[in-house]
C-alpha cells in the first residue's frame, strides 16, 4: 500500500472527514459494485451503498488499518444488504420490469427457456437472505468462497454449506412448479 | 473489489444435477459487470446522511426502565402491579 494511502486510512480512523472523502471517492464504486451483486437493482444498490459508508464513518474507530480497509467494507456492506433484503417482502422483489427483461435477455443457453429464468429468479427471492446471499455471490458473481466467508463472518465451509441447502430449496421449489431443472 | 477468480470454488465438488441448477440459476440471473458504478455522485447523499442525527433513546427512558427493572428485581411481588399499569 502507497504511503500516502495508509496517511489517509491513519487520518480517518481518527474521524478526519477529508480522508473520509478520499476514501469513499476511491472505494465507492467498488462497494456500490459489491452490494450491486448481493440486491440486483442499481438504485437500492445507490441508497445501500450510502448507508454502508455512513456506518463507515461511524465505525471509524474501530477501524484496523493492518486488516485492509476493502475487507471491512465489504464485510459492512454486506450486512447492510442482507438487513436490507430482511425488511424486504420476496414477491416485490421481481417487478414485472425485470421480468420482461428476464425474458428477452438471452443467456447463451437456448435450452433454458425465458419461463424457467422468470420462475428461477421468482423462486431464488424467496430463500432465506443469509442463503440467498451466499449463492449469488458464489454461483452467479463467481466470487472465491474465502471472500464471501468474509464478508459474511462466517467459515468457507458454512458458505459452502449455504450453497448447497440454497441450490437444493431452489430446485425443491422450481420441482413444485413442475419445472425440472 | 475483488479481482474475479473463476477456478477458486471448488470444481470438483459439483455433480452433474449441481451442475445443471447453477447453469439454471446464472441463466435466470446474469452476472453484474466488472465496471458497473453508481449512475451519480454519491458524496452529496453521504453528506446529507451523515447530517442526520440517528434515531436516539432519550437518557431518561433508559432511566426509567432501568429504574423498573430494579424494581422488578428488588420486589418481585410489584411485577403484576406494574404490569397492571402498564
């Protein structure tokens, strides 16, 4: 890390509101991106992101510069995102928007037709959030298990296992439906 | 944030009925650019943000639950008194 950098994280552990800007105008796109991939919609990502960074400056004392500011944000924004998709009701979460869009996008993959997108991502929103989060970080977003474990102050291994009881409820909910994927 | 690492979750672990739902699932939802951003300039909102003051307990509602719950601790028989009260 340049000197200069760790100058502005030393400043803003010390509640420096300069260095906070510095700070925020270098990570917020990567954080906005972050909680992007967890919620799926630009403008609660927008909101989220702006509440992540007011926690931020509140936690500023409890900040460890020799653990890395990028971790710790995450791991903020996270749980910023998961409270958010708490609070939320499933069903609002696909607006008939998305699932227009849903049915036009083309996947690549002809042999999954648009009805099943609609159906995956209806049925996807009504997981528990703590599942939901680990396998759309992990399957969609590709992101290595080691960081999504940090994120979510868990274990590889509990991230594994949220993994794997989402996909198994997600195929248990589509074969409801008659839908076998 | 994080530089995409496509090979770090473990392959091996994946069955062919795996296998097939995630297909399913990065079908039905698709993956978030590298270079997505806001579409605006956040700084301004993170201001006005920080301006307002959090939802805050007034120093004397906690003292007066505490003072309750001393109560309800010291003389156990009051609790359906308070209760009454309530």
């Amino acid at each position: 890390m340049p000197e200069s950098s760790k100058n502005v994280l030393d400043r803003f552990r010390q509640g420096d509101a300069d260095a906070f800007e510095v700070i925020f105008r270098e990570h917020q796109c990567t954080v906005f991106r972050w909680i992007l991939r967890i919620v799926r919609d630009t403008g609660t990502a927008e909101d989220l992101t702006v509440e992540t960074f007011w926690k931020i400056y509140r936690a500023h004392a409890r900040f460890d510069s020799a653990r890395g500011f990028e971790p710790w944000a995450r791991r903020i924004a996270t749980h910023v995102a998961l409270d958010w998709m708490r609070a939320r009701k499933p069903e609002r979460e696909i607006t008939p928007e998305m699932e227009s869009m849903l049915a036009a996008v083309n996947t690549g993959d002809p042999g999954i037709q648009a009805e099943i997108r609609v159906k995956t991502a209806q049925a996807f929103t009504r997981l528990p959030p703590k599942l939901r989060v680990a396998a759309v970080l992990a399957v969609v977003e590709e992101q290595p298990h080691k960081v999504i474990a940090e994120s979510l102050g868990i274990t590889v291994t509990a991230v594994k296992l949220r993994v794997f009881r989402a996909l198994r409820l997600l195929r248990k909910d589509l074969e409801q439906q008659g839908i076998r994927p | 944030m994080t530089k995409m690492n496509h090979n770090s979750n473990h392959e091996s672990e994946r069955t062919p009925e795996t296998e097939r739902i995630n297909e399913v699932l990065k079908a039905a939802m698709p993956r978030i650019a590298d270079d997505a951003g806001p579409a605006r300039d956040l700084w301004p909102d993170v201001l006005r943000r920080l301006d307002r003051e959090p939802v805050r307990v007034p120093w004397f509602d906690w003292a007066l639950a505490g003072g309750l719950v001393a109560l309800a601790a010291a003389f156990p028989a009051a609790i359906p008194v308070l209760l009454y009260y309530l």
